[in-house]
C-alpha cells in the first residue's frame, strides 16, 4: 500500500478512488444503461411500426384485387350503358340507362333492366372477398346532376336519384340475397353538380345526370397512399 503525504501532513491511499473517480465511474455506466434501454425502445418501436405497415399492405392488395376483378368482369363489361372506374371500383350507371331527363328523378323500364343485372354481379364479387367486406365502411349510392340549376333544385334531384335508386335495390327480389348487405353498408348522397364530367361542355349535359355505386373504405386515403408508395418501391 502506498501512502501518500500531502503538504497538510494529511495522507490518502493510492489503493483507493477519488470521490470524482467514482461519480464519473457511476455517470458513465448510467448513461452506459440509458443507451441500451434507449436502444431497445427504439428497435421495439420499429418493430412495431413495421408491423403495422404490413396490414395496411396487405388491405392495399386485396383492395386492388376486388376492384381488378370488379374492372375486368366480362358480365360487368357487356352490360349496355353500365361502367366501371377502374381507379375507384365504382359502378356508373349512365344516363343511357337512366334516362334521366333534366330535373327529373323517375327510373324508367331501362334504368331499372340495367340495376337488376349489374348491382347483383357487382355485389357478388364483393361476397368473395369476407375480409375485404369487413373494412367496407359504405357502399354509397350517389347521385349527380347537370350544372343547369332552375330554381335552385339540383341538390334535391340528386339526393332524389340516388334515392330511387336505393328504393328500387331494396325491394328488387333479384337482390335479396344481398338485401342485409344494402341494409348494413349502402347509404345515398346528392353530389349535385360537384362532380361535374370534364367531357361535358355545356351546363345541360346528358353524362352528368347519374348514378354512380361505390366501395367506400375506412382507410380509402391510407390505402392510396400505400398504393403510391408500393409502386415507387417495385419500380
């Protein structure tokens, strides 16, 4: 042991640590303990993030599949003035069909012919997918009119379009196999002329007088933003 005589005539022994010794000893191995702790929270954190990527990815590709099955239905694509938006699922049913004329809301023979054999072939292809079904929050049945706008009753003509429509899937007896399907998710909306077609160039245009039926998801922005995201990585 060696002693040490300070010019105090005190003495302190070389075999033991300063008092700073040990507090910087003591320091570093907290701040040793709080990196590893900081260091497993982070990984946990990204564990956790990855995983909750995956589902939403996973929703994003059966997404795409239903509403690629939906675009490219044979029976779907041979129904006469019916079509399908193949960037959104929806299904259009055109003015054709319809034969809406301005501010009127009756569905005529042809309207109704054209609602029978395409809301159950696109609903069925719905049913295929149990799991899809589950994060449909709405089908919605929306209704659209020209931008010509007398008396200011656009917005009663396309909440009444897209009503009749509602009524008539209701109680059609072609559909009542999915008629707890309607019941549950489907839901009416009056667009009035906010979605008004681009290829219309008149205020009066035949096009903008419809009905369209779409798939609305709970996470609809989420998924297209995966969407962008997944097709930036596979490019």
């Amino acid at each position: 042991m060696i002693v040490v005589i300070k010019k105090d005539g005190s003495s302190w022994n070389k075999g033991q640590k300063s008092s700073a010794e040990t507090f910087w000893a003591s320091y570093s191995d907290m701040m040793a303990g709080l990196l590893m702790i900081f260091t497993l929270t982070t990984v946990i954190t990204l564990l956790d993030i990855g995983e909750r990527l995956v589902k939403p990815t996973e929703g994003v590709r059966e997404w795409e599949q239903v509403v690629n099955e939906i675009c490219h239905d044979k029976d779907l694509n041979e129904i006469e003035n019916v079509q399908v938006d193949c960037q959104t699922g929806a299904l259009v049913i055109s003015e054709k069909s319809l034969r809406f004329g301005f501010a009127r809301t009756d569905l005529g023979d042809e309207a109704k012919d054209a609602l029978r054999r395409a809301v159950p072939k696109y609903l069925e292809i719905i049913h295929r997918y149990p799991k899809f079904l589950e994060r449909v929050e709405m089908i919605e049945i929306s209704g659209h009119t020209d931008r010509d706008d007398t008396g200011n009753g656009n917005p009663y003509v396309s909440r009444e379009r897209a009503g009749q429509v509602m009524a008539f899937l209701m109680s059609e007896p072609n559909l009542s196999e999915y008629r707890d399907l309607i019941k549950s998710k489907a839901m009416t909306a009056g667009y009035s002329a906010t979605m008004f077609p681009d290829s219309c160039d008149k205020d009066r245009c035949a096009e903008a007088r419809r009905v369209e039926i779409t798939i609305r998801l709970s996470e609809t922005d989420m998924l297209r933003e995966f969407i962008d995201i997944l097709n930036q990585v596979i490019r």
